[in-house]
C-alpha cells in the first residue's frame, strides 16, 4: 500500500514506508512538555502511531488550580503514517529538527494554539535495547531537544499565554520497539518479576541545557546512560559531553516518588558539576497515556474516540501502578567549578518498578522506608 510518505527519501525497509519491519510493537512517537521559569503552567503532549497495529493516538494534558486536566484521542491509521491529527490534537512540523507546532480544538472545553522552537540541535542518547529472558522489551533510538515556547493553552475559557523569554520545555522524537497495544497473550515462561529503574531529567538553565538519564538494573548497574551540556544554538559538534555521573535519590516516604534528587558530574576537563532538583509540583504520566487503564498507547477504540479526563493529583494513590510514572516539575541548581552556579528549571521523570538496591527496594511495589 502507497502512501504520502512514499513521495519522501525515507524508507528504512524496501517495503512502502506503510510497513516497518515485522514486530507488531512498532511505534513511532512525539513527546512535549512545557512550562513558565517558575515551574508554573505545565502542559505535556504524547502523539504515537503503531504501524502494525492500525493506530494512531494522541494526548495533551495540563497542571491547573490542583487539577490535571486531560484530553485523549485515538483513531484508526488507515496505513498513513504522514497524516498527524488524532480528532482535535495535531502536530505541523515547521522546520524539521527546530520548530514544530501543536494545536488542539476539542469540544471538550480544551484548546490550545502552541510552537516550540529548540535551543541547540537534538542530543541523540544511546540506543536503547533491553531483554526478558528471550523477547525484546525495548529496543529504540530518541532523541532529546530543550526548547523555548509561544502561545496558548485554554481550559474551560481560561486562557494562559506563553512567550519564548519565560517558557521552557522539552521535546522528544522515539522510534522503535517497545510494549504497546493489548499484553501478550501468553505469559513468559518461566514467569519473570518485572523490573525497570527509568530516571530522565532534562533541564533547562539560562544559556544552557542539562541532559540526563539512566536506566539501571536490579544492583544498580546502569545499562542506559548519558549526561551532556549545550549551550544555546550550538550544533551537533557543540554538545559537552560529561561524564562518570553519580545520581543520589531521597525517596519519600512509603513512596516510589523522589523527595530530592542529586548529581555529581565531571566535564571534560575532569572539573566536578553538581546538580540538585527540588520538586515543586506532580505530573502523572497517566494523563498523556502512559500505563493509563483505558487509554494506554496503541490500545484500538475504534475509528475516533474522544474523551476528557480530570483528576486531583493529591487525591491519588501514590503507590498504584498506574501512578508510579510521573515528571516531577522541579527547581533545579547547578553548581560548577570556581563557585559559578544557576538556577534553572526540569521536570525529572521517574519511573522505578520492582526491586532495586541502592534505593532499598526489595519487592515490585514496596515504598520507600
């Protein structure tokens, strides 16, 4: 089947660009978030097709007076892997690896006119690839990019603008394998505990951006890791790769959530970074899809579906599954060396299941003590 992507230098199979490879847990995704200097007027945005499932689904959600306020869709693919609108969601890439734009007109009293534009060339992480016994969990490439935002988001008429000076935010662009759609019908054998430590932490401070991440295993190991500085409008030469990075994490209490987090860092001159977030507010990844009962990614709802969803976060139960993967919206300060030091502002995502030793996690769901 020919579709518009086929008019595009973009094949990476010599199949129609409709097809892509042959896992059935393909998926191609977008991912946004925004927010003010200050941590206020958070948004986030989660736009992902499954080419081999026939869908196409699309969130946008928002932090406002103690509610996130949630807008899901999803829609057969049709095979068109070009066409990014699910219902009232849609995203126009300007200029790409630079300027996109997101546009929301729901009749669910949720609408929204916002471009970002990125403050230096994407950092490319590692790839990322990880197995249960012999199925592939995961196995994809992302790329990160810290951006500036203008426009506006409306909830119920309330109307909050965003200009390029006060709105920061970021962006990513993931491609690959990983768990989407229905589970699998048959279980592993012999069944295995499950187990993933996923911290992600981009930042942005005055002039420069922070980029890290881990994945880690039950001890401790990283087996996913990279942390890098860019200061603004540099190329994909101008990246300051860091290195031997040291996360600490205070868990709270009888939580999965972090309390404070910090990193310690070398540059390439082996002079020592420090990097302390403090969370000053939470988003529930559940409200752009993610581990969300009904509306997870890829999940079928026939050929549009529409809904809106609201929820205090205090009124949640911090340690059910669906609410372990979250982006804390935190201040953050960066220390380096000869007492230079700034502030800047992140949302640090977090997503730990199952046991992990240096934090003290012993089973798949147990707190912090």
């Amino acid at each position: 089947m020919l579709t518009k992507g086929d008019d595009y230098p973009i094949h990476q199979t010599p199949e129609p660009i409709a097809f892509s490879g042959t896992d059935r847990n393909f998926y191609d995704r977008y991912f946004f978030n925004g927010y003010r200097a200050d941590g206020s007027g958070f948004f986030a945005v989660a736009f992902g097709v499954y080419p081999h499932l026939n869908v196409a689904d699309a969130h946008f959600s928002a932090l406002r007076d103690g509610r996130q306020v949630c807008l899901h869709a999803s829609r057969e693919l049709q095979m068109e892997r070009m066409d990014l609108t699910v219902g009232p969601i849609g995203i126009e890439v300007l200029e790409p690896l630079h300027k996109l734009k997101i546009s929301v007109d729901s009749g669910e009293g949720v609408r929204a006119e916002l471009i970002c534009e990125g403050r230096s060339f994407p950092i490319q992480e590692p790839r990322f690839t990880r197995r249960n016994g012999p199925r592939v969990l995961m196995d994809l490439t992302r790329f990160t990019q810290a951006v500036r935002w203008t426009g506006w988001v409306e909830i119920d008429g309330k109307r909050e603008t965003y200009d390029a000076q006060t709105t920061y935010g970021v962006r990513d662009r993931s491609w690959g394998v990983r768990p989407v759609g229905a589970g699998d019908a048959q279980p592993m054998a012999p069944p295995m505990s499950p187990q993933f430590y996923w911290l992600w932490a981009p930042t942005n401070f005055p002039n420069v951006a922070l980029y890290y991440h881990v994945n880690q295993d039950a001890e401790g190991e990283a087996w996913n890791e990279r942390c890098v500085l860019a200061p603004d409008g540099v190329d994909a030469h101008g990246h300051l790769h860091l290195s031997d990075p040291r996360i600490h994490m205070t868990w709270a209490h009888g939580k999965r959530w972090a309390a404070e987090m910090l990193l310690q860092v070398k540059d390439p001159n082996k002079r020592e970074h420090v990097v302390r977030w403090s969370p000053i507010d939470t988003f529930l990844m559940k409200g752009i899809g993610y581990g969300h009962p009904e509306w997870t990614h890829g999940g079928y709802k026939g050929r549009l579906a529409v809904a809106r969803e609201d929820f205090k976060t205090a009124d949640i139960d911090p340690m059910a599954p669906m609410h372990l993967h979250i982006q804390a919206i935190c201040k953050a300060r960066h220390e380096g060396d000869g007492g230079l030091a700034a502030d800047g502002v992140g949302a640090f995502e977090q997503l730990v299941i199952g046991p992990h030793a240096p934090s003290g996690f012993k089973d798949v769901l147990d707190g912090a003590a």
